[in-house]
C-alpha cells in the first residue's frame, strides 16, 4: 500500500479560506489591470500605484500558495519538497506557474514604470526601458489570459469548497466580468446535479447554520427563483 504523504492539520483547517482569497485576490487583479490600464496605438498604459498595487496582490497570492502546497523542486522527475503540505495536482502547477510569471513581470513593469516617470530624459536607455515596459504589459495582459482559464478549472476542481462558493454568489459583477459566459455553468459545478436552485439552496443552508439569517433568505429567494418547486428552500423561507 502506496503511503499517504502526511499534511499538517492546521493546513487541512485553513485551505478552503487561502484557496477561496487566492481567487478573489486574482480575479480582483485581474479586474484591476483590465479596468485601469487602456490600450491605444502605442500599446497598453497604466499607472504605477496600479503595478505596485498589484504586486502586492500577487506577493500575497503567491505566499499563500506556497504555505499549502509543496515548491516542485525538478518538473520533469516531479519532485517536490519533503514538507507536511499538500501535493499539488497539474492545475494548482498551471496556477502556481502562472502566479509566479505574473508575480515578476508586474515586479518588473512596476520599476520600469517608475523609471520613465520620473527620469524623463530621451536618451537611449530612457527609450530602451520604454519599449521593455510595452513588452512585459503585453506579456502580463497574455497571462491574465492564460490565467483566467487555469482560475476556471480550478474554481471547478474546488467545488466542494463551500467558502468558495460564497464568492462568487457575493461577487455576481465581479464574478460575471472575469468568468464570462461561463460563470453561470462554473457555479453549477458546485450541485451534483449541476442545478443551480440546488447551488443557492447549499449556501442558504451554509448562512443559517452560521448564524447569518439575512444572506440565508436571500439564498433561499435566488433558489425559488430559479427553481419554484424547491420545496426545502420555501421551508427554510417559512421558518425564517
């Protein structure tokens, strides 16, 4: 019998909340580079206290990631670090890599920034470092790209993350503007039957058991809404 690898239990109690802020983290960033920078003819612009602040964002990410999951060491032996954490799967890899990526390009497109901002004079370097910064803010609006769809399957990997799941119900623009059309269908991973009456009905049930009666009935209301035959959902209604 194949040895399970040990994971401390403190990890075990706080992965659900790191993986539900790693991804609320990400799709604010990514929300924050689409609406706050522009593109023109000369390329993508955006300010510094932008960059710095999303750097920040994906220091904590990154962070975060590395506290609940093994750093793989060699990719191709798939070697990972002796560490009571958890293994990662091939996406938390995909996501760990693309974090990372972004992590230092925006590190690197944030001095770059801060150089043609303050050091204004036209000389070679100044336009070396002008064209760099059009470089890495491509490179960085590509990854979000990439980024978002490894973000998607891992929302779904994670179904069973009720905290999770709250996110996103909370977050309707947020969630809507970042996952597309496929918001509606990511949420409807969260069911076994893939109905959403049934995903509302599960975070009304989780309010109430944590003492939250206002975000319960409000729950129960969106599963009615979509389903009027829910009994157990107008039954929680009742006795609210």
């Amino acid at each position: 019998m194949t040895k399970q690898p040990q994971v401390r239990p403190y990890f075990k109690r706080i992965k659900d909340w790191k993986t539900r802020n790693m991804i609320m983290l990400y799709l604010e960033a990514r929300d924050n580079f689409l609406t706050q920078s522009e593109k023109g003819p000369e390329g993508i612009s955006i300010s510094f206290d932008c960059l710095r602040k999303l750097c920040d964002m994906f220091y904590e990410i990154k962070e975060d990631h590395h506290l609940l999951y093994k750093k793989l060491l060699d990719p191709r032996k798939k070697k990972f670090e002796k560490a009571k954490k958890f293994v990662p799967g091939a996406i938390d890899i995909r996501f760990m890599n693309n974090i990372g990526l972004l992590f230092h390009k925006l590190m690197v497109a944030r001095e770059l920034k801060y150089q043609t901002d303050h050091y204004a004079e036209k000389d070679d370097i100044f336009h070396r470092n002008e064209e760099n910064l059009k470089i890495h803010l491509n490179n960085i609006a590509a990854l979000f790209e990439e980024g978002i769809e490894i973000v998607k399957a891992l929302i779904v990997n994670n179904r069973g993350n009720v905290l999770l799941l709250t996110l996103l119900l909370e977050n309707v623009e947020l969630t809507r503007n970042q996952l597309g059309e496929e918001a509606r269908s990511v949420i409807q991973q969260f069911a076994v039957d893939h109905n959403l009456d049934d995903v509302y009905f599960s975070v009304g049930s989780f309010y109430l058991s944590q003492g939250r009666p206002e975000r319960a009935k409000k729950m129960f209301e969106s599963a009615l809404h979509e389903n009027a035959r829910h009994e157990k959902a107008r039954l929680q209604l009742s006795r609210l």
